[in-house]
C-alpha cells in the first residue's frame, strides 16, 4: 500500500506534465508545505521549535510572505528572533569567541521547509529506480521525460535501485538529457543568430530561454 501510495505523484507527474516530472513533485509538496507552515503548523510546538531553531531559506520565507497568512507568519518570525537573541546573551571577547559565535550562528541557519523535503524526495528517486524495473509501462514515460540536470544527477545516483534493468535505466537517463541539451543547444544558437544584422527580421522564440532554464536549472517558472 506504502509503495502504491509513494508511485501515485509519479504516474501523475510523468503522465500529464511536459517539463522536469520531478521538479513538479517537488513543487506540489512545496506548496502543500508552505501553506502548512502559514496555518494548522504555525502554532504546532514540534513545527515551531524546528522553526525557531533553524528558521526559513530565503526562497521560503518569500513564498510564506507571498501567502495570505501575515499574522501566522509574524508570529513565527518573532520567536526565531526571540531564540537568536538568546544564543546571543553574552557578546565575544576575542577572536576565539567571536569564530565560536559565528560557528554557532551558522549552526542556527537552514531551512525546516528544505529540510522537510529532503527526505521524501530521495525516496521518490529511489521509487523511480524501482518502477523502471517493476513497472511494464513505465520505462516508455521514463525514456520521453524531460528530466532538469538536478533531478538527472539525482537520479543517477538512485540507479542501484533499478535492479536488473539498471543498463537500460542508465541509458534511456542519459539518452534523454543528451537530447534535452542538443535541443538547448540548437534553440540558444537560434535565439542568438536572430540578433545578428544578417538575419535581420528573424524573431526569437520567446519560449526558448524558459526552456533552456528548464533544463539547466529548475522547472519552477
């Protein structure tokens, strides 16, 4: 039941979405999580003490301040400023003290939201992995996917878990972000060529660069 549950979003996402499948898992568990932390998890004591120690990347933080919830948000922001005031009770004296405070610092910096979504995506590659050798129909999904090189990286390093087609698996992968980046390849050279005075009256796509960027970065536009 688990793992039936674990491959709903993915069937989804490789079924009906034209860009990076799992830039649009994470962006849908992203913004189930953001809205969490703007409502029932503003006041949770587990949420808010991971919150108040760690605090918000700034991406987060400006997906909670786009949100609707600024009462929810403020009082999140007064409690982490509340707990770094506290681990700045003494000032440091000397250069020891001072790298130690930094340290400390550095320590208290990170993000709940990023980390709450670590941990389910690495399952997520993990369960591609294994659809790809479980799954009849997947692998043609797969082999078309436009995969972002983030999510590429990720999974190749997930391609232990594709058993016995693991070959395959690593082909088609690789097949499909050498193509992805010919494609790129090709569109930015024609988007450059139309600047040129000898193509005068030739027009970009202005779709290309989204694409590019889709590929190159994230699928998040």
């Amino acid at each position: 039941m688990q793992y039936q549950i674990q491959t709903m979003p993915i069937w989804d996402a490789y079924r009906t979405y034209d860009g990076c499948p799992l830039c649009k898992i994470y962006a849908d568990r992203e913004k189930r999580l953001v809205g969490q932390y703007l409502a029932e998890n503003v006041m949770d004591p587990d949420f808010r003490t991971a919150s108040n120690s760690i605090g918000f990347c700034p991406e987060h933080i400006g997906q909670m301040y786009a949100g609707q919830n600024k009462l929810g948000l403020a009082l999140q922001l007064e409690t982490r400023a509340a707990e770094l005031n506290k681990l700045l009770a003494k000032a440091p004296t000397d250069k020891k003290s001072a790298k130690k405070t930094a340290a400390l610092l550095d320590d208290h910096r990170g993000c709940v939201i990023c980390n709450a979504l670590a941990e389910p995506m690495d399952r997520y590659y993990m369960t591609i992995a294994e659809m790809y050798f479980n799954e009849r129909e997947f692998p043609e999904l797969f082999r078309e996917a436009h995969h972002c090189l983030k999510h590429t990286a990720k999974l190749y390093d997930a391609a232990v878990y594709a058993g016995k087609s693991v070959a395959a698996y690593l082909n088609d992968l690789t097949n499909g972000i050498k193509r992805d980046l010919k494609r790129t390849e090709n569109e930015m050279r024609a988007f450059a060529d139309c600047f040129d005075f000898r193509n005068s009256g030739s027009k970009p796509d202005p779709q290309s660069i989204p694409r590019a960027i889709s590929v190159l970065i994230t699928d998040k536009l």
